[in-house]
C-alpha cells in the first residue's frame, strides 16, 4: 500500500536517480562514442562472450597530458619547473645573465621558451636533477598540493578529467589494470598519480632522467637524480616503453596528439578485440579546442589515421556533459 501513495514525479526521480547510480560513466553524453567504449568493456571482461579476454590479459593505456588532465596553456609539469627556478634562482646568481633563466626570473615565459626543446631542456635539467628520488617526490608532492592553474581557476590536480576518472574506475571494476603511458616525466607524476587517478607508482611509465646509487657519509643508501636524459617517452618510444615496463601489448589506448600515434598502431594492431581511441579537444566554452596548429599536443596524423582505421575519436563538446570534477 505505500508503494501507492507514492506520486508520479517520485517515480521519475527515482528512476533517474536509479538510471545515474547504475551508470559508470555519468559524465559521457549518450550516443555512439559511450556506447562502444560500454560495450568492449563489457565483451572483453564477460566470461563466455566469443571477444572474451583474460584478466591477466586486460592492460589498458593511457597518456596523461591532455588525455586525462589539462595540457594548455603550457604543460603543467613545465609550469612546475618555471616555479622552481624562482625558488632555486637566490642559489644561482648566474642565472641572472643566462638564457632561459634571465627571461623567466624577468617575466617572460614566452621568451625563455623560443629557444624551442633546448631551453625546456634546460630549464628541466636545472630543477629535476641534484637531489634524491625521495626529496624530488617530496617537492613534487608540496607544489601539487598548493597550486593552482592560471586560468581554470582551480587546483591543478582539479584539472583531471572527469569523464576519464570514471572510465579509469570502471576498467579497473571489470578486471583491467590501468597504466600511465606518458611524455611527461616518470618521477613527476608517480608522488600524486594514485590520489588522483587510482594508478600506482608502478604503473606510471614516462621519460626518465638518468639516476645513481650512493651511500652517503651517514651510510644511508640514496638515488641520486643527474642532469642527463636516460629514455624520452614518446612517440615511437611509447610502445617500448609499454614492451619494457608492462611485457604485454595493451587491448586498451586512449591518447590525443599524435605524440600517442605509435601507441595506438600497436594497440590497435595486436590480435583480438583492441580498442584505440584519441580525446579530440573541440571544447574553447569549458576548456580549449586545439588539433592540427597547435604546438601542445597537436593532433594532426594521428587524427587522420584514426578516421581512416575507424578508432575512436572522443568530441570532448558533444560527448561529455562534464569536463573537469564538481569543486567543493
């Protein structure tokens, strides 16, 4: 009998709430996109189905830079380390009178960076290296912790994607093991990427700088971070890395700049059911629209060959209702 008290807009709202608590993936709009990515997941992780995959099988991949969080106006990682010269800049009065440095501590971000990959290189160099493993983890972790995006207006780790958070949860429900496939580098993203992400430190594969073994005066046994570059992931270098590190070909790769190509193609090109898939940005409203011109993850080759081959292409405008988590 109290079931039939109840009014028709209860009804409704109980449906909709019921419909949303069963959606893993509430922020994706539905349509076509939503649709197949539920439904290879669901094929590959349900016993008996003819696209079945083994657990121990199911390896999904996934860049980080603008495929789970925010990659304009600069890399947020680039940001890090222009922070980090203002803070190291009293130790190196030198700085004041070279190039990048001379233009960074003046202002001028644009200027430090035309000296292209040479000067991002340095300026990496001159902030990554010199101390341990543990202190750069720790002075990663305090920056995180307290900044913000220039123009987002909130948090950088704020700046993951939501839609991808979801997803992420889901693949991990249904038995797949999620890892980080990144440019970026490997010791600047494991501190955080748990907390934010739901993926270990050791499912995080990125560039690297090389390290040392010491044991110091004290006899404390250290790794000691140098100024040299030991692996640059990216590009042709992803599946390496993915073949080095993980030891299976992924049936899962979302990316979106054609830094991520080489990925996909082997993905996509390994037997059985795979899924390759690129965020295409398309969002200047929530975020940023940016493809072929852009010189942060321009997305030009890969686009193309995502069209032809029939990978997914995600439309962050038409295919998320959501871009970044509710703030609180």
């Amino acid at each position: 009998m109290w079931g039939c008290s109840r009014s028709s807009n209860d009804s409704q709202e109980e449906a909709t709430a019921s419909a949303v608590a069963t959606d893993p993936l509430p922020s994706w709009n539905d349509g076509p996109v939503k649709t197949a990515i539920l439904d290879f997941v669901r094929h590959t992780s349900s016993p008996g189905d003819p696209e079945f995959v083994p657990e121990r099988e199911r390896v999904a991949v996934f860049d980080n830079d603008g495929t789970l969080w925010a990659e304009q106006p600069m890399y947020i990682q680039l940001a890090f380390a222009i922070d980090r010269v203002k803070v190291l800049a009293p130790q190196h009065p030198e700085w004041r009178n070279r190039e990048p440095f001379r233009s960074l501590l003046a202002g001028d971000t644009r200027g430090a960076l035309a000296g292209g990959h040479k000067a991002i290189a340095e300026i990496v160099m001159a902030t990554h290296a010199g101390m341990t493993t543990d202190e750069f983890a720790e002075i990663v972790k305090d920056w995180v912790a307290v900044s913000s995006h220039p123009t987002l207006d909130r948090a950088y780790i704020q700046c993951a994607y939501q839609p991808m958070l979801e997803l992420l949860s889901y693949l991990r429900e249904r038995g797949y093991k999620t890892y980080i496939v990144s440019g970026g580098g490997i010791d600047f993203m494991r501190p955080w990427t748990e907390g934010v992400y739901g993926i270990p430190p050791e499912q995080v594969i990125g560039s690297q700088i090389k390290t040392r073994f010491e044991i110091r005066k004290d006899g404390t046994p250290v790794l000691t971070r140098l100024p040299e570059l030991e692996f640059i992931d990216d590009k042709e270098e992803k599946p390496i890395g993915i073949q080095r590190f993980i030891g299976r070909r992924p049936v899962i790769a979302f990316g979106n700049s054609d830094g991520d190509l080489q990925m996909l193609q082997w993905t996509a090109g390994g037997p059985g059911p795979r899924l390759a898939a690129l965020i295409h940005h398309t969002d200047d409203g929530r975020e940023w629209a940016y493809d072929r011109e852009s010189p942060i993850g321009r997305l030009d080759k890969a686009l193309d060959e995502a069209r032809a081959k029939h990978w997914l292409v995600v439309d962050m405008r038409d295919d998320w209702n959501a871009v970044f988590p509710t703030q609180h």
